[in-house]
C-alpha cells in the first residue's frame, strides 16, 4: 500500500484488544522511524520511552482522558522533551556527531557557538517550547510507519504531565512528558470510530495557493 493509502486506512483507535501485542520486530520499527525524524540542529533533543508493563501503564492512568484505551493497548509511547537546552548537552551531541563521522571534535564548533549563544539567552520555558515542538515530528512518523505496519495508534495529550512525570521519574533525566502515542489493534466491536467514514477538511479548502 502507498502511504496515502495507509493514512487514509489509520485513525485515532478508541477502544483496543488487550489480548493483542505488537510484535517487537514492528516495535522495533516504529521506534527507528521516531529516531530518524528530522530535528532542529540536529539535536534530538527529546525520547522514546516504551511502557509495556501493565502495572506501570495502571498508575499511569490517573489522570489520562481515556483510561481504557492507555489500560488496553499493547504499548504506550512517552514522547519527552529536554526541559532546556545547555552546552553540555549541545557538545555531547556534536561530539557524537564528529566521532561517528570521523572528524576531529569541535570540527562544528562555529556553528554550535551560535545556536549556543542563541539558546543562552532564552527562558528555560523557551526551551521546552522548542523541544517539545521536536518531539512532533517524531511522534507523525512513529504513527505513519505504524500505519504501513497496520498496527493502530493513538496519539494522545489528554493526560497528566505531572503523573506521567513523576511516575517514570523524568526530572532526574532532565525530561518533561509531552504527547503519548498508544499501540495495539483495534476492538473492531467498541471502537466507535472504525466504523465511520474519515473525515478530513476539503482538498480545496485544506491548501491555500498564492
């Protein structure tokens, strides 16, 4: 199938079977196409974290809009963002950079002292903004290679950042939750969703040409 055709074929699953589990190849896969998402400097300035343990997923709970689906999926996604960026976080990156492609370190040092200089002078608030809006893009292609996959997804902001936060204990790695992305397949008999058309604005009205 094209890729149109497994975005026309995805939708935002409402109800999953909790005897079904993405297989960890499949897994394995949605993950890699979150890691190669494009980002800003190259940075990445954001994880993955993978819950699969029910126990974990329960706690989890409080506070999500639709608990059933985050209780029944096979997987849950966390998306989290650095909560600022600093230097040392910025060389650690380019240094991986430079060894991997067998440069001498600080091989890119102009181009960091910039971006350095730019991110000094904002808020760490300006900073989450930043990341979080990075993650985003990681999280589209984590639903479209799910989709060629035809494992279903949910992408999710209806929870509580503090829960989910605290729980995964995400402030000692410097990291605030930002979307989840659940993983599963649908109950095709409770999930209201799957049985009506997709509906998406008009082509004509959709895209503005100048």
């Amino acid at each position: 199938m094209s890729l149109i055709e497994d975005l026309n074929w995805r939708h935002a699953v409402k109800a999953y079977d909790s005897t079904k589990k993405v297989s960890e190849g499949d897994l394995n896969k949605i993950l890699e196409a979150a890691r190669l998402a494009p980002t800003s400097s190259g940075l990445q300035p954001f994880r993955v974290i993978v819950i699969e343990n029910q126990e974990l997923k329960e706690k989890m709970v409080k506070g999500a809009l639709n608990p059933e689906v985050m209780r029944d999926c096979s997987h849950v996604l966390v998306f989290a963002a650095w909560d600022s960026y600093s230097d040392e976080k910025i060389d650690k990156v380019y240094d991986h950079h430079t060894d991997v492609r067998e440069l001498p370190r600080g091989r890119f040092s102009s181009y960091t002292d910039q971006i350095k200089q730019i991110y000094g002078a904002q808020t760490p608030e300006q900073h989450f903004a930043h990341t979080a809006r990075q993650s985003y893009i990681a999280l589209g292609l984590a639903m479209a290679q799910a989709a060629e996959l035809k494992v279903d997804s949910t992408p999710a902001e209806g929870f509580s950042n503090e829960v989910v936060d605290e729980i995964l204990d995400l402030k000692e790695l410097g990291l605030k939750s930002v979307t989840l992305l659940y993983l599963g397949y649908r109950d095709a008999e409770n999930d209201w969703l799957s049985q009506m058309k997709k509906v998406r604005i008009p082509m004509e009205e959709f895209i503005i040409r100048k």
